[in-house]
C-alpha cells in the first residue's frame, strides 16, 4: 500500500461540533457551538440555518488564511 502525503481529512477542515443538552435534532432543533479544530475560533448557532452559516463561514476563513 502507498501512503499519500497529503492528508484525505486537513487539520484546516476539521471542525467539533458540541450539541447543546436542550437540542433535539430528531425534530430539527439544533443548538451549540462549532470550533475550527485549527485555530478554536468557536461559532454559536440556534437553528440547522445558523449551523450552515456558521460551518460556510468557518470554511470561507479557513480558505482566506490558506491562500496569504
């Protein structure tokens, strides 16, 4: 077998999501907090929406600092 160099899975684009105890994502409600694994710049949200927004963003930046 031969091992790639480059990583499937970056440092960059590792994120952990933390699921607030009062979520319930069985009917939609999602609620927590998403941390960059990189930088632990961390992003609330209140709603699947707001999870998007905050996962689109984190990407976005992510992209930025890559490309200086």
């Amino acid at each position: 077998m031969i091992l790639k160099a480059q990583t499937s899975y970056p440092q960059t684009f590792s994120f952990v999501l933390k699921l607030h105890r009062d979520a319930e994502p069985a009917k939609g409600q999602l609620v927590g907090r998403l941390e960059h694994v990189a930088t632990g710049k961390q992003y609330t949200f209140g709603s699947k929406d707001e999870l998007v927004a905050c996962l689109t963003s984190a990407v976005d930046n992510a992209l930025q600092e890559l490309s200086r």
